[in-house]
C-alpha cells in the first residue's frame, strides 16, 4: 500500500507531492488502525503527539482533505483508548436505564451522510477515500470494547473501580475569564493595531481573549487522565479547515464521539471528554471563522476570493453551526432526562452555544444564506 519510488528518482504526483511524501502517510495511516486494536504505551502516545503537532505546524497549507482526517482520527482513537476509561472512569450505570436515547440529532448518521458527501465529491486518492471511510464509522467502532479489544484468552475487560451514582460534576470556576473577547472585536480592533495579522491571532485565540476548559464559567470536576489530554490536545489546535465539508465532519464527528446522550453519561472519564469538547467545539468555531473573516476584512480583496470566502461562511453558517446548536440545545434543556441534567453539563453547554451564536452572528452578517441555509441557522 506504501508507494515506491521508481529507480533513483522521488515520483512526483499531479500536485507535485514526492511519492516519500505520500508514502509516509501511507505508512502513518497503517499505525492509526493497528492503534485501534493495540494498547499502546503512554509514552508513544505522547510521541504521536509531538510529531503530529509539528507537522501540522509546518505543514498543514500542504494536507489533503484525507491527511487532515488521518490526524483528526488519531487523535480520536488515542483520547478513546479503553486504556483510560477502564481503569481511570467511575462507571455510572444507573444513567444507562434513562440516558439510552433520544438525543434530537442522529450523529452517528449524520456523520455518514456528511463523509458519503465529501466522497461524492471526488478528487480523493483511494488513502483519503479509506480514511473518510473509516471516519464514517467511527462513532460506533471508536466506543466498541469488541472492536478495541478483540477476544483473548483474558477475562472479559471491565471498570477497576466500583460504580457510583450520578451527581453534579460541573461546579463555579473560582479561575474563570471574565475577558472574553468577541469576534467583532477581533476584526476591528485586534488586527487594526497590529501590523502582524498572525500574532494578531494567536493573540486573540489565547486564553487571555478566549475561553478554555480551564478558564470558562463553570468546570467539571471530572478530569482527564494527563496523557489522554495531551492527545485530546491535538484535536483542541486542530485548524481552521479550508474545505466546508471538513469542518462541518469534523464538528459531527466530536459531536457523534463525545456529546451523544449514550455515551455521556456511561463513565466519568467519558463525562470529562465531554466537558473537553464543548470547549474545544466552541474554539474550533472561533478559529474556522476568524481564519475567513479576517480575509474578508483585508483591503482590495478580489472579487473572486470574496466570493469564496463568503461561499465558505455559508456552509458553516447554514450547515455545521445549526448541527452543533442542536446538540447544544439537547444538552441544556434534557427533556425527561433528570440524570442528565443532574450532572451539570448543561451549564457548560449553554455557556458553549452562547459564544458560539455570538461569533456566528459575525459571520452571518458576512454571508448571502440560502433560503434552506437561513431556515436551518434561525430555526437552530
């Protein structure tokens, strides 16, 4: 599966990329799924970590949609690993009785019609076709103990610690960010006074301008265990995607993974992915459309990168933002749910939808919606 260059000479592809290239994320791929059955050791996670890191910092602008992906699922599969729940979680079965279903959104198939889209839309080498393949299914394989621990001569796996009940995990932060800074602030006051547009953003992408999940209003009592985070930390600094679709998979894919109302609840571990992800969530938005707007706000753009980014917003406007909001909206108001509510996570999902609308409303000034797409954003 790993191309091999011909004679002595690297294979250039069509966009101009060295078959060594290609073949090194071959080879990574290949360790992503081998990750999915294996339990690898911490310290390897922690290496994945910072080779991962360093080469999205130096090379993103030259991933495909595929290798973007392969990242996004490695980082998933690794913050997933029954290595941390098992042992670390304090599993809640009395949740599993009232929390089986009946979140408003059907994640795990949404994110199989939006992956069956990004591959209807072709130009895809058969690596990213297999990747966005292996994304469609990943909110049920990810979360599987058959799949991820396939049957041995061991006993059947299961939670070192004993159960407990459900109660409030989510509590006033005594370090939160007052401070926050709003998108409209960003573009009109940040950029105009620094010469640096991208010190300019990481600035405002800070933790001094925006939320974290050690800076918002309320935090979760439950927590990570440290090399589960640093992983999970991959995702949290997963850029601005310059294909609408990938954004809008990558929202239901954390969505699907972590936000889903079977899953929530199951252990405490799972609890403190959640918690992790409604900020991230919120992040991701503020990245996404930071990274298109500030385009819009340079003087004497063309017509036609006008037009593309204002096609961007649309979709993330009209299509990923209304997604997450649904699932925000489940989290803050459980109907019959009082296990749900109990735990507190509305508190943070309702701070987490507020950001989001108010970076949206941005972005929707920037935009011409659709009819459709307008319809899906107000009724959100």
């Amino acid at each position: 599966e790993v191309p091999d260059p011909s004679g002595d000479a690297l294979v250039l592809d069509a966009d101009g990329m060295t078959s060594l290239w290609l073949g090194g994320w071959g080879v990574l791929w290949k360790m992503a799924k081998q990750c999915m059955t294996t339990e690898v050791p911490e310290s390897l996670m922690e290496t994945f970590e910072k080779a991962l890191s360093s080469l999205r910092s130096s090379h993103a602008h030259c991933f495909s949609p595929g290798q973007h992906l392969i990242t996004v699922m490695i980082s998933l599969v690794l913050s997933t690993a029954p290595v941390f729940y098992l042992p670390n979680g304090i599993p809640l079965p009395e949740a599993n009785s009232e929390e089986g279903r009946g979140a408003v959104v059907d994640l795990a198939q949404a994110v199989q019609e939006c992956a069956k889209e990004a591959l209807a839309a072709g130009n895809m080498t058969s690596l990213d076709q297999e990747v966005f393949q292996f994304a469609s299914d990943a909110p049920k394989a990810l979360w599987s103990l058959g799949v991820r621990m396939p049957p041995s001569h061991n006993a059947e796996p299961s939670y070192s610690k004993k159960p407990a009940e459900v109660k409030s995990f989510i509590e006033t932060n005594a370090s939160r960010n007052t401070q926050i800074r709003s998108m409209e602030h960003a573009l009109r006051s940040t950029f105009a006074e620094s010469g640096n547009m991208e010190e300019a953003t990481q600035a405002f992408l800070g933790p001094g301008a925006s939320p974290t999940h050690r800076t918002m209003l309320h935090i979760s009592s439950a927590r990570l265990q440290h090399v589960q985070g640093f992983v999970f930390g991959l995702l949290e600094d997963t850029p601005g995607f310059e294909e609408p679709t990938l954004a809008t998979l990558f929202f239901l894919l954390c969505s699907s993974m972590f936000l889903d109302h079977q899953n929530l609840l199951q252990d405490t571990n799972r609890f403190a992915l959640a918690s992790r992800a409604l900020c991230l969530m919120v992040m991701f938005c503020r990245r996404t459309f930071l990274v298109h707007l500030s385009r819009l706000a340079l003087p004497g753009v063309d017509p036609e990168t006008l037009a593309q980014e204002a096609s961007h917003l649309e979709a993330l406007v009209g299509k990923a933002v209304p997604q997450v909001l649904k699932v925000l909206q489940s989290l803050a108001f459980p109907q019959s749910k009082p296990l749900l509510r109990r735990s507190g996570l509305w508190k943070l999902a309702m701070e987490a939808g507020i950001y989001i609308i108010d970076d949206s409303q941005l972005a929707l000034s920037q935009s011409m919606l659709t009819p459709d797409a307008a319809r899906a954003y107000w009724e959100a």
